[in-house]
C-alpha cells in the first residue's frame, strides 16, 4: 500500500508547545492526532485513510500530524509506544 503524499492542508504539531494550544483553540471540534513515524507502513496507511474522512469530518474535527522522529518529547508526553497512535480530544 503507498501513502498519499503530505498535503498542504493538512496540519502538523511541530512541537509540544503547539500540540496543547491546538486542542485549547478547538471549542467546537474534537481534535484528532496521529502520533507516529511518517515513513511506518502503519503510519502511512492510516494517514491514507484519514485523508480520505479529512473533508468528510472537517466540520466537527480537525486532524493533526505528528512524526515523532521530529518531536520525540511527545513520546514521554503521551507514554507512545506503538507505532502508530491516534488520539482524539474534546474540550
């Protein structure tokens, strides 16, 4: 299975910093992230599918990337240890 390519709507968590604001921000929309290494085959395959519902949804959640190879502090953050993880908030 092959990954879409990253697209430029679709909004990434560069730092811990960023991660909380963006679940504080949302007060209507569950906040969806996935949590991961951005070439896992796992990663790839459920970035394939939430890019896919991404338009779908987009009225009441709003998803987020994470590649944990760049921001490893959410790994102690959130405890992250599968490969491939997707949280969900609601404020």
């Amino acid at each position: 299975m092959t990954s879409l390519p990253p697209s430029p709507n679709q909004p990434t968590c560069p730092s811990p910093e960023t991660n909380p604001q963006a679940i504080l921000v949302e007060e209507d929309r569950v906040v969806c992230i996935r949590f991961g290494h951005d070439h896992d085959p796992e990663c790839m395959a459920m970035d394939e599918t939430l890019y896919g519902v991404s338009e779908k949804v987009q009225n009441f959640a709003i998803i987020y990337l994470v590649d944990i190879t760049e921001v490893p502090d959410f790994n102690k953050m959130y405890e992250l240890y599968d490969q491939c993880t997707l949280m969900f908030f609601y404020r």
